[in-house]
C-alpha cells in the first residue's frame, strides 16, 4: 500500500515537448473563437477590450495549469489549495461575462488534458449558440422624473397616464407642502412613440404650467453597483 501511494504521490509528468506546445497551442486557437464572439456580441457600450484578453490569457492559463497538474495527485490538492486563498472582487458588468468565463475555463481544461475535439465540438456550439443569440439586449428602462406645484399633482398624473394609456408605471410619488415629484417608469419602446405623436411628452407637461422640471433617465441592468 505504501508503495502504491509513494508512486501515485511522485508520478512526475509524462508529456513530451511536442505534446505539450500542442495542449498549449490548440487552447490559444480556440481562444481566438472565443475573443471574436465576445468582441460581436458586446460591441457598444459594454465592450471591454481589457476583459476580452484576459479571456484569452486565462484560456491559455488554465490549459498550462493543467498540463502541469496532469495525473499528479500531490500537484492537484496543492493547486486546490493554492486558489483557496485568492480571492477574486473584478465586477461582472453583464451576466454573459460569467459564461464566458466558465467557457474559457472549460476549453482550458479539455486542451489541458488532451480532450481537442470535446474542446472544438463544445465551442463551435456555444459559438453559433451566442452567434444567434448574442445580439439581445435587455430592454432598457425608462424613468421619467417630473417635479412640479403640488397644486398641479392630479393634472399630472392624468396628462401622463393618458400620454402612455395608463402603461407607464408610477414607482415612487415624493411631496412636500408646496411641490410634488413623481417618478415613472417604462420600457425604452414606450418613450420613443411620444416622439411620433405632435407634442412629445415634455412639451405637453410644460403646458400645463407649475412644473419646475423634467428629466428622462435610463436604466439598464448591465449597470453594476
């Protein structure tokens, strides 16, 4: 039995050279398929070249760390052990940042022990899969602060329900004696068909008189705290 264990313990790695710049080299080209379609479906605003090479390097990395690892069980624990301590606080923008983590991860893996085509097959499936899908964008929501006389509050509110047929939502009403400030909120579909229509939809409330401002302010959820 302690022969057994002492040969698990100190069974060093196996690989040639050759094998090894091809585990290394086959993690690099996938990584590729994976910096392209992060770089199609986050073009805009949420596109962070910085984040879409880390992707790349930690494909790279994680495909190295395995080739190390190998069969070696000592290795593996230390590994364990190793990441145990680090703790990670980078900000996840966008929910599909999380995917693409774990998928640079998992490529890094199945090239790290030999797995090519499970690495080829599974990419070109979440590829075509993001490819198809990638391009949605959460609905952007629309919040719509007005601040006026209190004396003019239920003219308000009806020009508003009317302007939107009762579709904008009121969340949150605040007053004073003398002011009253109310806050909508709708759908970046809504707010754009009130520039389809004679008055848009501050022009209406400034006609009423007593309000003292309007603002439109957009909130989308790949805003992180």
């Amino acid at each position: 039995m302690r022969a057994y264990l002492r040969t698990i313990l100190t069974d060093g790695g196996t690989l040639t050279t050759e094998e090894i710049i091809l585990h290394i080299a086959v993690a690099a080209i996938i990584s590729i398929a994976i910096y392209i379609s992060y770089w199609y479906t986050h073009s805009g605003t949420t596109y962070s070249k910085k984040f879409n090479v880390t992707l790349v390097t930690l494909t790279i990395l994680t495909a190295t760390v395995m080739t190390v690892i190998g069969n070696n069980v000592a290795l593996s624990l230390g590994m364990v052990g190793a990441l145990s301590i680090v703790r990670f606080r980078t900000a996840i923008k966008d929910s599909r940042d999380t995917t693409y983590i774990f998928w640079s991860i998992t490529i890094g893996i199945c090239c790290g022990v030999g797995d090519y085509m499970v690495a080829a097959v599974g990419s070109a499936v979440v590829f075509v899969a993001l490819l198809i899908l990638g391009r949605i964008r959460n609905e952007n929501r629309i919040l719509l602060v007005v601040r006026g006389a209190r004396t003019k509050e239920a003219e308000l509110e009806g020009t508003i329900a009317t302007y939107f047929k009762n579709k904008a939502v009121l969340k949150v009403k605040n007053t004073t004696t003398e002011s009253v400030e109310l806050i909508y909120e709708m759908t970046s579909k809504m707010y754009s068909e009130n520039y389809k229509k004679e008055l848009s939809v501050t022009e209406t409330l400034y006609k009423i008189g007593g309000v003292d401002y309007i603002n439109v302010v957009t909130q989308s959820d790949e805003i992180s705290g």
